[in-house]
C-alpha cells in the first residue's frame, strides 16, 4: 500500500490492484476511511475536522490522484503528493 501524501498525521495511501471507483485510503489517529476521488463520498469514520483538511487537499490535487490512480491500475510507480501546508 503506496504512501502518497502525510499531513497533519493524516496520511494517504493507494492500493494496487484497487476497485472503482477511483478512490484512496486515509489513516488517521486509528480511524480509517476511504475516499473517492471524484465526488468526495466517505466509506469509514474519520473525524470533522481531518475531513475538512483531506477535502481541501484533495481539490488542490484531484489531477494528480486521477494520475496515480491510472498507474496504480498499470501497477506503475506512484507519484508522491504535496502534502497540505
């Protein structure tokens, strides 16, 4: 499970060989969840206000999650993604 990003001790990962739709992985203080890419639905628990800030990177680099997730399909290397300042 590549790491792609770690902010505010959220951090973000991909799975290989992943299900649509294209989604990632978000670990926080023991919440897990998964977050799709597209529209932003939550599978999981992860606390207001980490969402607040995952949301917010995640409009910053939604091109960029759309990238890996077409590697990760192709079982390419991922690219590493600023984390939220």
């Amino acid at each position: 499970m590549p790491e792609i990003s770690r902010f505010y001790g959220i951090v973000i990962y991909m799975f290989f060989n992943d299900h649509n739709p294209p989604h990632f992985h978000v670990n926080y203080q023991g919440y897990e969840a998964i977050i799709e890419i597209e529209n932003g639905t939550v599978t999981g628990q992860i606390p207001r206000r980490a969402l607040k800030m995952i949301y917010e990177w995640l409009d910053l680099h939604k091109d960029e999650l759309m990238n890996n997730w077409e590697k990760m399909t192709q079982r390419k290397p991922l690219s590493k993604i600023e984390p939220l300042d």
